[in-house]
C-alpha cells in the first residue's frame, strides 16, 4: 500500500523559520522564482508544505568532485 502524503497549508513566517530567512528575503525569493508563489486563504499568503518540500530540495545541491 502507498503511502499517502499529508499535504498541510504552512504561512510566510513558517516558510522563513524553516529557511532561517527574513520575510523580505522570503518575498524577494518568490519574486526570483526560487519558492513558488503562495496560495491566499482570505488575507494570509499560505503554500502547501510539498511545494516548500519540492523548492528545498531544489535549493539543496551536491558537492562538486574535486579534481585528483
């Protein structure tokens, strides 16, 4: 059986706590396209914790190998 993901709705202060980012820093990533835009539930800017998973991950790269 799969396992099903639990999708949860996280705010703007959330997503720059888990980034150790300002919220400035955080709009300005939006703005670059490095995090996705948010979703607006009435007056608050929220995002789907898979979306903020996919971004991380992307943010995250491996080292490169160093040259013998």
């Amino acid at each position: 059986m799969a396992r099903e993901t639990v999708n949860t709705w996280i705010t703007a202060r959330e997503v720059a706590v888990r980034f150790r980012i300002s919220r400035t820093t955080l709009w300005d990533w939006v703005r670059e396209g490095i995090l996705p835009a948010p979703h607006h539930m009435r007056s608050r800017a929220v995002w789907r914790s898979s979306e903020i998973d996919s971004a991380e991950s992307k943010l995250i790269t491996p080292p490169a190998p160093r040259a013998a």
